[in-house]
C-alpha cells in the first residue's frame, strides 16, 4: 500500500519561502495513471486544493496561488516537492501530500485516494 | 470557483444513531463529489466518489447520494472510530474545492 509522508521546517518567516517534501513509498511516482497533490487545511478551516503534477513534471495550480507556488519531483527518489514563496501568516495550515486517481466508470471521477498525515507550516517572525 | 456549502457545520450524535451531512454545490456538478474523513493527525481518508460509489475498504455503513447541486452523506449506525469531521469536494471543475466540513461530535 503505498504511503506519503510529508516533511518540512515547520516555522518559516513572513515573506521567506516555503519549502516542503513528500516521500512516496511502496510506489512509484512513474506510473501513468497518477497525480501527486498539495492540499492544506489553515487551524480551524476548510481544505484548500493547492495544486498538483503529473510524472511528467507537468504542474496545474489553483490560480489563486499560481504567482507563488511551484511544484516539482524527483522520480529518482520518489519525491513530490512544494514551494510556496513570500509566505504571510495566512499561509500557516497543516500541509497535507495526496495521490490523485481517476475512478473509471459511468462517469470518470477525479478523487485523492492516498493521503499523508501533513506537515504542520507556522508563518511567524 | 464552485462554492461548496455542507451542512451542518457540527453535530452531536450518539452511537447507533443515523446521521447524514449535507453538501450543496454552487452550480450543478453532475456526480463529481467525494467525501472525506479527517481526524486530528491522521491522514484524511476517502470514503465515496463519484457521489455514491463506496471507496475500497470503506464500511458499508457509508452511503453518499446526490446529482446536480445537492448531496448527501450518510453514515447509517455511528460507531466511536466515526467521531471526525468530514468533508465534501467536487471534482467537476478546476480548482477543485472543499466544503467547510461538519464535525461529527
């Protein structure tokens, strides 16, 4: 079953940059039939679609974050990683790495099947 | 972007009981909703796609329905390990987004 853990700093300074990893293990990020995504839940909000990439390398981001966010990975060590630059105190949530699939059938439903548990991010001087 | 509304945000419920969230789209999305499971420092788990096709190894206890904008969670005998807060997504468009969540307490 394949697994996701994310890691990262945990405190990072208003307008520095954000950087995070997500380590996939008992998979691939090679295959074909998967994306790998950024989701983050701010304290006491709702979840928020980041962005995510394909194993091509090709990233889509939620216009919202476009101008500061950058997705990358490495499929050499397995890992999917996040940049998030000129972060305020608005970017401070628990950032969570998830696998998206594509459920065949009557219709072809998109939905994250694999989660990691999420690194926790504070924006604060 | 689409607007997903869940309702109610919390609720209190003991165990054996019924219980059904629900989640309103801001504009029709077929059946492109999911629902998720998120308890504090766990990884959020999915429990139905596609509005009501039980994701593998989901109890059956589980039941999504819906189409358009108004959809439908429900958990037919809550059991202690359900006590989270759980989520609504539409996947029919891009940027795909999340309900408020309602906490099942």
């Amino acid at each position: 079953q394949v697994q996701l853990h994310e890691s990262g700093p945990g405190l990072v300074k208003p307008s520095q940059t954000l950087s995070l990893l997500c380590n996939v293990s008992h998979g691939s990020l090679s295959g074909g039939e998967y994306y790998w995504a950024w989701i983050r839940q701010a304290p006491g909000k709702g979840l928020e679609w980041l962005g995510y990439i394909y194993y091509t390398g090709i990233p889509y981001y939620n216009p919202s974050l476009r101008s500061r966010l950058t997705l990358s990975l490495d499929t050499s060590a397995n890992q999917v990683s996040l940049i998030l630059n000129s972060v305020t105190a608005a970017d401070s949530a628990t950032y969570h790495c998830a696998r998206k699939v594509v459920f065949r059938g009557l219709i072809d439903s998109d939905a994250f099947d694999v989660w990691g548990r999420g690194a926790r991010v504070t924006v604060s001087s | 972007d689409i607007q997903m509304t869940q309702s109610p945000s919390s609720l209190s419920a003991s165990v054996g009981d019924r219980v059904t969230i629900a989640c309103r789209a801001s504009q029709a999305i077929s059946s492109y909703l999911n629902w998720y499971q998120v308890k504090p420092g766990q990884a959020p788990k999915l429990l139905i796609y596609g509005a009501s096709n039980l994701h593998s190894g989901v109890p059956s206890r589980f039941s999504g329905t819906g189409v358009g904008t108004h959809f439908s969670l429900s958990i037919s005998s809550l059991q202690p390990e359900d006590l989270a807060t759980y989520f609504c997504q539409q996947s029919h468009t891009t940027p795909w987004t999340f309900g408020q969540g309602t906490k099942v307490e």
